[in-house]
C-alpha cells in the first residue's frame, strides 16, 4: 500500500498485537505494538500502546492524527 502511495516506510505507522504482525511492525518507520501484545511483538516495537480494551490503538492513532480524530 504504502509503494502505491508513493511512501517510503519511514512515513508508516503500523500497529499490531499478534506474531503475524512482527514483519509489519519492524518494516514501518513507527512500528507499535498493543500493551496486550506478546513479550516479542513489544520487543519488536519502536512503543508500546496501551492494550485492547483500553483504545490503545485510538490512542496512538490520536497521537498521530489528533484534528482528524476529533473532526470525526
């Protein structure tokens, strides 16, 4: 998606919380993983949101997106 867009990596943001999202999360230029992640996909990670049922991935989508969030 991102080479269709014409991106590089370090313009992605990819958050996961499962073995099968390590590649992804590594690969992106800010790679997150769920606070309810496995220990390998945290230690794959540039950070670590919060978990689940928390809105861990709305938070960091907040952080990176904050007048787009709120505009709904």
């Amino acid at each position: 998606l991102a080479a269709r867009l014409g991106t590089g990596a370090e313009r992605v943001v990819a958050v996961g919380d499962g073995a099968n999202d390590i590649e992804m999360i590594r690969w992106a230029g800010r790679g997150v993983a769920m606070g309810d992640a496995p220990h390998g996909v945290r230690a794959a990670a540039d950070h670590v949101t919060g978990d689940f049922g928390s809105g861990g991935a709305v938070q960091e989508l907040e952080r990176w997106f904050p007048a787009e969030i709120k505009a709904g």
